[in-house]
C-alpha cells in the first residue's frame, strides 16, 4: 500500500536531517481548528488513513474537555475496530550499563559517579533468560548503554545467546534492541542475527533541548542520531521503532515531530516505523532534569490517543515507567504491546530481585513491578488476549501491525488464533489455577467471536495439540 505524504516529505533525501522547527511550530501555532473539522480529523482516521501534520495538529489544538473526549473515543475505537483486544507482552533485558554518554535525564550517564556499573557476563545473560523464560516471556527487548564494549558484534552475540536458551517448554522466539546507532555495516551485523525490531528514540526532536541534555559523547550529535534508522533502512532492516522521550520538551512539538519522522520512512524507504514509543521521564539517579515539560497524565492519555489517530498503521508500546493505573486507563487508546514482570537491576530476574529498587543499579525508575502473571491476571478480567505471537516476524511477514492494518480480515485469520495458541501454551506451561480458568473463559469467547466455523475448528485442533504437549504451532 502507497501512501501519499505530504508534498515538502517528498523532497526528503534518505539519511538527511529532516525537521523543521519552524515549521512544526507553524502549525502548532497557526492552526485553530472549528469542532467540525476535530470531527473530521478523527473520523477520516477512523476511516484508516494516516494524518497529515496539519491534521494532527487540528487534534493537538483541540483543546475543548468535550474535543479531548472524542479523540479518545476516537482512538479508542479505531484500536478496537482495527487490532481488537489482543495485546502484545514482552519484557526488558538490561545488558549492561556502561556508557560513554552525558545525557542528563539517565541513570546510566557517563557524569553519574553514584551508578553502579556492570555488564552481564554470557553465564549471566544466560541465567537471566532462564529465569525469563520460566516466568513465560517469549519476546525481549535487549537494553545496552552506548560503549564501545557494546558494539555490532557484541549485540549479535547477545542475540545469539538469547535464540539458543531453552528452559523447560522455555524459548525466546523474538528478541528486540534498543540500543546505540550503529553504522550501516553494524546494523547489518545484528538484522543477520536475527533480530526484530531495533528500536532508537529521538528523546526529543527539539534540536536546542537535545543539545542541551545531551552534553558530550557520540548521542551529542544530533543529526547523526536522527538519521539512524536511515541507515538501517539503507541495509534492509526495516523493521524499526522509533520514539520520543516526553518531559524534554513541549509534547506537542514532540507528537508532530514524530509524525514528521514517520513521513519521512514513509517517503524515503515507503515503510513507516513499526512502533512508536513514548516514554515520561521518571526518577533516576541523579536526574538533572527542568520540571517544567513534564507531562501530566491528563496530556499522557490525549497525546497517546493523538499519535494512534495520526498513525493508525503503527504498533503502539507502553511500558513499566507507567504505574499500573496509568496504564490501565492509557492502554485503551491504542496501546498494542506492553512489558511484563519488568525488572531494570542487572541480574536481577535470576537473583528474583523484587524488594526496594536500587535506583543505582537502575536506569530509572519502574513503577509498574506486577508479575507477568498478575498483568495477564488482569488484562483477562479485562476481557482483553494477551499474546506472546511472534509468528510475522518467523514467516517472514515484515510489518505485523502494517498486516493487521492494511489486510482485510488477517486479524481473524492469523492474529487471534496465534494469540489464542500461545496463550494456551502459557496456560499450559506456567499460570496458576485461578488464571488457567479465565483465560480458558476469554479463549472459548474469542474463538466464538471469530465467526468461523472452520477456523474455530483448526484452533481447537491445535489447542488439542498444545495440550498433549506439542508447542511452537501458528498461522
Ligand atoms: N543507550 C541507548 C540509547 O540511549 O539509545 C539505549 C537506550 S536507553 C538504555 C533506553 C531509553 O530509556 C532511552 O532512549 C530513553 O528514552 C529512556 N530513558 C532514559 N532515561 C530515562 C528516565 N529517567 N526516565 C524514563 N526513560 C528514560
Ligand atoms: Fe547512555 Fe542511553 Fe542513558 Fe544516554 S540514555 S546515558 S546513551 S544509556
């Protein structure tokens, strides 16, 4: 599927810097939208198309309660009407925590004298997966600071190491990075390990603000860290994720500048990123951080809700920095992967460190610490489907969620019954009773609501299959 970008993102030349301050404040600051064209803006997503800027900014003015209510609702609905209640988990691997890098909001800076610093040595890495594995994760993300210690072929290594651990009924079936840029070359070293997803935040679009949070090191450079994912494109590995670290700086500036950064995928590379995050700042040793572009929660939910509407085509991440209330409320508004059982102490899954943090040890703090099994308790009660799928990803089917979006009925036909199945395989292998029961509740139900006797009739099978022992079955 093509898409039209807007007429300046054509112009863009693939690994060239590509935002325009001025004129993502034109818009934020020219636009003063009627109600009716909020209504069409939202309903013109609703109807799947991608928002241009000047669209997204009509839904960033919209400052009426009553506006901001319909763009959730809005958000919402698209999210149920284009993904339905599957959500995706996964958890965080912290590697190490060395780094060469002065950015002022982390824990892990190279300035921090009260950090802690250590990688995980292969018998460590290894243990930590276990570990992973036994609480039932099946996708990691790989967490590493930016040290020559890390470079492309240590993250392959690590990839490597990650694939061969099997515990028990235990896999890991896709491992995510997010890690430093690498060179072209480097991004090729890891996208032949394997990998899905390399993930790259922005932290903040805003040049003046990046360049005053990030004091020296390589991530100093602007330009070069905004054109990462350019050369991963350049190289084939086009599955990547972008983000933007709200609290920097204005959060309006941020959303559109990571609708601008969409765009020009999009116009360079025609693929767009396939997930967007958003994290908020949060406590961290010695955070060096002015309070005063942080983001209530109130504009947390309208900027999530916002960003789905703008890019109805994108898997969405919403992690543990959110306490569990936050993400309860946001995770409604389009949200399609959250982590679980997320612990950021090195080591610690394995040393099954749950007591007080150690903010230290720690790149920030985590305010959701529910377990695994706790998060799939209540998404359940929910009435939502957690998934462990990574069936795209192994059939080669790049760009999951774009799938999802852009082809009638693959829902029906692939993503419900694969989370179906590896939700059976965690029944299975690792819920308590209490969970076993609802999540076989939740399953008859979504088997029901396929709407498909033959369909219906090969999941049954395959839970069949799963339940004398077989694993590993998708579509
Ligand atoms: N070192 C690599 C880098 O900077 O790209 C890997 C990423 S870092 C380990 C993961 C992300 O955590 C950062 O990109 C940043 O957005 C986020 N982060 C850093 N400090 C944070 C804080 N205090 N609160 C919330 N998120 C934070
Ligand atoms: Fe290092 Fe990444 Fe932390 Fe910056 S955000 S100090 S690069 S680990």
């Amino acid at each position: 599927m093509k898409f039209k970008p807007e007429k300046y993102a054509i112009n863009d030349e693939p690994g060239k810097a590509f935002i325009d301050e001025k004129e993502i404040w034109n818009y934020i600051e020219t636009i003063k939208p009627s109600n009716n064209r909020v209504r069409e803006v939202i309903q013109k997503a609703l109807n799947k198309n991608r928002l241009t800027l000047e669209e997204t900014a009509v839904l960033l003015n919209a400052d009426d309660p009553e506006l901001i209510d319909e763009i959730k609702k809005g958000a919402r609905t698209l999210k149920e009407r284009v993904y339905g209640n599957r959500i995706v988990l996964f958890a965080p691997l912290y590697i190490g925590n060395k780094c060469a890098n002065n950015c002022l909001y982390c824990g892990f800076r190279s300035s921090n004298k009260d950090a802690i610093r250590q990688t995980l040595d292969d018998k460590e890495i290894v243990k930590e997966i276990e570990a992973l594995e036994d609480n039932g994760q099946k996708r990691l993300i790989l967490v590493y600071g930016e040290h020559r210690d890390y470079d492309a072929d240590y993250i392959a290594h690590t990839v490597d190491l990650a694939y061969g651990v099997r515990k028990g009924n235990g896999e890991i079936r896709r491992v995510n990075i997010n890690a430093a840029p690498l060179t072209s070359e480097g991004f090729r070293k890891v996208k032949d390990a394997g990998i899905g997803t390399y993930q790259i935040f922005q932290e903040t679009y805003h040049k003046p603000t990046y360049e005053r949070y990030h004091l020296s090191g390589k991530k100093a450079d602007y330009d070069y860290r905004l054109t990462s994912l350019d050369r991963a494109q350049d190289v084939g590995l086009d599955d990547v994720g972008i983000g933007a670290l709200f609290g920097l700086y204005d959060w309006r500036f941020e959303v559109m500048a990571l609708v601008r950064h969409t765009n020009h995928l999009e116009a360079c590379y025609n693929v767009g990123p396939h997930t967007i995050s958003f994290p908020r700042i949060q406590s961290a040793s010695n955070l060096d951080v002015d309070e005063k572009y942080f983001v209530s929660d109130d504009d947390f939910a309208r900027l999530i809700a916002i960003l789905r509407l703008a890019v109805p085509y994108t898997g969405m991440i919403l992690t543990a920095r959110e306490t569990a209330k936050v993400r309860n409320e946001v995770i409604h508004f389009g949200v399609s992967q959250i982590d679980g059982g997320t612990k950021l102490e090195l080591g610690s899954y394995a040393m099954n460190l749950n007591e007080k943090q150690d903010l230290n040890k720690e790149q920030f703090k985590v305010n959701d610490d529910r377990s695994l099994n706790t998060i799939i308790d209540e998404l359940l009660d929910d009435d939502m489907l957690p998934s462990f799928c990574t069936a795209c990803y192994r059939l080669g089917r790049t760009g999951e969620h774009f799938m999802e979006f852009s082809v009638p009925g693959f829902i029906k036909s692939k993503c419900t019954p694969n989370a179906i199945l590896t939700l059976a395989e965690y029944v299975n292998d690792y819920a308590p009773d209490n969970t076993s029961h609802k999540a076989w509740k939740v399953i008859e139900k979504n088997l029901n609501d396929l709407n498909n006797e033959e369909m219906k009739k090969s999941v049954l099978e395959r839970i069949e299959k799963i339940n004398a022992g077989e694993r590993d079955l998708y579509y």
